[in-house]
C-alpha cells in the first residue's frame, strides 16, 4: 500500500541479499519502489532490477555527484537509452538529477550545464524528473523553470516554506523520508506537516538517510545504518501522526500523489495501489 519513490535498491549495500530486502518491504507492504540511476554505468543495473521485480520501476539520468568526469558522450549515451526504452512502462523519468552544493570540490557551472541538458532531455520526451536539491534548492527551480520541465519530485526535500511554495506552484511533488522521523528536524517536520497534503510524496533514499529507529548516536559520526525500502512504511506512520490523519488514508493520497508527479505509476495500479 506504500510506495517508495526514491530508492537506490541497486547500490552496493544491498549485494549480499538484495532480494530479501525487497521482499521484506513488500512483506511490509511496500508495494511499489523507484529505482533512480545516478550514472550512465548503473543504467542497465537499475533497468534489469525494475524488470526483475514487478514492484519495482526505474528512471535514468546523471547524479550530480556523478559528475566529476561527466560530459557530452554521458549525456548522448542518455538520450540515446532514454529513446531507445521510451515505450517502456517501467521507465518512469529522469533521475537522479540536480545540484549539490554541500559537498566540496565539485565544479557549480560543470554540475549545472549536465542538469540543464538533462532537463532538455526530460523535456524532449515528455518524463517528468527525480530532482536532487541539498543546499542548492533555488539554483535547482532557476533551471526547472527556464527549461520548462514541470512534473516530477524533489527528492529529500529541506528548504525553506517559500523555496517549497515555488515548488509546489511549479507542479512539482516534494519527497519526505527518513529525516522527517527526527524530533529534531523542525523544519522539515513543520513542512511535512503544514504543506498542502497533495504535495507530499514518501521515499527512503535506501541505502542512505536511514529513520530515526535505525540510529543510534552511541556509534557517533562513524556510524550509518543501512537503510531499506521496507522503512517507507515506518516513515508513513511518523507521517500520518504529523497529519492527524489515519494510515489508510493517508496511502490512498499518497499513491494519487505518486501518480500525479509519475505518470507511468499508474500503469501498475493493479499491484501498486492500495487495497
């Protein structure tokens, strides 16, 4: 009844026992999972995981952490994979993609030249996209709205009440995961509760970003626990708590939401929507 709309099911976290995870989250009712790549290299990894498993779907695009050593044949390489699955149902945008500026040493005008390309590439074939927006939220609306791409999810999403207007005016969908279990995440708890109900999407960013039931601060900064996709299920009851509003309801907007920011979702309601 759940839908995971950003999880990196493919990562290297989840080797030794990739299937059991996923079944562990349907097990947990997690019934639908999207699987962003972040490089051209994991194409066909997070490809052959969507059709693997008939909970999973996939989207294709350039991290921008990935983009160090990132260029025109990456973005070629793209379009040309994009065109060639476009009537593929389980392909349902283009992701990850975006800016970020807390990670030092990565070039702004190089991360902003391969997102801007790819969001003409979202535009050329009519995907909506998976953004990444840490510290870099208004940068990532600047080149949304001058390209003209208005469908689609900020992933993690940690800005500001005006920053998540401008976003939600612009049609987009914003993603809450893990952060939001921390009683410490003002803000973010203040957004997930406040924001119009029709804005907010559930995610994980397994392997990362794990819920506050899987930390555990003895273990200090060295410490990260492995989050799965089976937690969007906890994070939906933090939730629906922040909302006054009962589970159930709460995941059949959360399936109309996932929806309306990823169309081809609804291709797969037979096994994704709620029941």
């Amino acid at each position: 009844m759940w839908i995971d709309t950003h999880c990196h099911l493919d990562a290297s976290e989840f080797d030794a026992d990739r299937d059991a995870v996923t079944a562990a989250a349907v097990a947990a009712g997690v019934t639908g999972i999207v699987l962003p790549a972040v490089a051209v290299s994991n194409f066909g990894a997070v490809r052959a995981l969507a059709h693997g498993n008939r909970h999973c779907v996939y989207a294709l695009g350039i991290h921008p952490l990935c983009t160090p050593g990132a260029g025109q044949a990456d973005l070629d390489a793209l379009r040309q994979q994009v065109a060639a699955s476009i009537d593929d149902p389980r392909l349902v945008a283009i992701g990850e993609i975006g800016l970020d500026f807390f990670v030092p040493g990565l070039d702004a005008a190089h991360q902003t030249w391969l997102y801007t390309e790819q969001l003409k590439i979202a535009r050329e074939f009519d995907l909506p996209v998976l953004l990444h927006v840490r510290k870099s939220q208004d940068q990532v609306y600047a080149q949304l709205r001058r390209v003209g791409v208005r469908q689609g999810i900020a992933h993690a999403f940690n800005g500001s009440n005006e920053q998540a207007r401008r976003y939600v005016e612009h049609g987009m969908k914003l993603g809450f995961g893990g952060n939001v279990t921390f009683s410490r995440a003002k803000q973010i708890r203040r957004l997930a509760a406040g924001l119009p109900i029709e804005a907010i999407v559930l995610e994980t960013d397994a392997p990362d970003i794990a819920p506050a039931w899987l930390s555990d601060d003895q273990f200090g900064e060295q410490h990260k626990a492995r989050n799965t996709p089976g937690e969007v299920a906890g994070v939906a009851r933090v939730m629906a708590g922040l909302r006054g509003i009962g589970e159930r309801e709460l995941a059949d907007l959360m399936w109309r939401n996932a929806v309306a920011a990823l169309p081809r979702l609804g291709t797969f309601a037979d096994i994704m929507a709620p029941r």
